[in-house]
C-alpha cells in the first residue's frame, strides 16, 4: 500500500527487486517489465497509483517521456494495450 505525506509517495521502486524480476520476465521492453513488476511485488492494481510512484523515479519519468505518458488516463492506454 502507499502511503502520501503533502502529496509525497513513501514508496519508492526497489530497482534491485526489479532487476531479480526481470530475470524471470517473458517480456522484452524494460517499462512493460517494470509495470509488471510494480502489479506483482507492490500489488499495484491502480494506473494512478503506478503513475505517481513513476513521476517520482528519475529512470521511470524517463521511461514514461519516452513513451509521451504525461499523466494517469496516458498510462491507464497503455496498460490496455499491453
């Protein structure tokens, strides 16, 4: 579960977990990877919970500029069309 303090997210992505996950991923793209992980090892069912745990990563705000992802409805898209 996260937890917001003054609109801050106390959760942060564990990237060392990430990097385990990956291991056993079918997927090849590192943000499809990333997504999953985030459902898996955070139970994150939420694209608004997801998104605001992204913007606060340097590495996945990248991803998702990447993508044109500027906000939770871009990335709720895009999970469907995964």
């Amino acid at each position: 579960m996260l937890y917001k303090i003054e609109g801050k997210n106390l959760s942060r992505i564990n990237w060392d977990e990430y990097k385990e996950h990956k291991k056993y991923s079918v997927r090849d793209d590192n943000f499809e990877i990333l997504l999953e992980f985030m459902k898996s090892y955070y139970n994150m069912t939420s694209p608004y919970e997801m998104f605001d745990m992204l913007n606060e990563d340097d590495i996945a705000q990248m991803m998702l500029e990447k993508r044109s992802i500027s906000d939770a409805e871009d990335l709720e898209n895009f999970l469907f069309k995964i």
